[in-house]
C-alpha cells in the first residue's frame, strides 16, 4: 500500500501541523507491469475553500510501475482533485 498524506506544518513547525488530507493507494493486479490501484481518499473540513470533508473511493487503471513512485502519485492527486470538485 502507498500512503499520500498532506499536511500543513504553520511555520514549519510540527507541533502545530496538521493532517488537511491523504490517500491510500493498493496494487489489486498482482505487480503486474502494468497494474491497477484501488484509492481510497478524504479531506478534512477546508475552511478556507469553504468546503466540507469527504471521502471517495476509485480506482487507478493501467499504471506503468517501471517509472518514478511520483507519476502515481500525480494520477492520485489528479483523481482526488476530481472527486473533490464533485463535492461542491
């Protein structure tokens, strides 16, 4: 599983930080090459965007392993970012 946790750490301090958000991420294909994810993401209260917390659950299809752990990365905080702007 790949854990992506977003945190706001006020003046980089971590006694103050914050969890605003995360996503987790299982391989369901069997390491395949070529594998697809099960996500399951949430954010908390957003105060500032005026938006209330959520969470979804999805799936990520046909991702490359043999490349950075960023570009899944990307392709859940583009799928979170989706299903975020559906809950308004």
């Amino acid at each position: 599983m790949l854990r992506i946790t977003i945190e706001l750490v006020p003046s980089g301090h971590d006694r103050g930080k914050r969890e605003l958000a995360r996503a987790e991420l299982s391989n369901v294909s069997n390491l395949d090459a070529k594998s697809d994810y099960e996500i399951v993401a949430c954010e908390h209260d957003n105060a500032p965007a005026a938006a209330s917390a959520w969470t979804a659950s999805g799936l990520i299809r046909n991702h490359y392993r043999l490349q950075t752990v960023w570009a899944l990365v990307a392709k859940a905080a583009s799928w979170a970012a989706n299903e975020a702007e559906k809950q308004s």
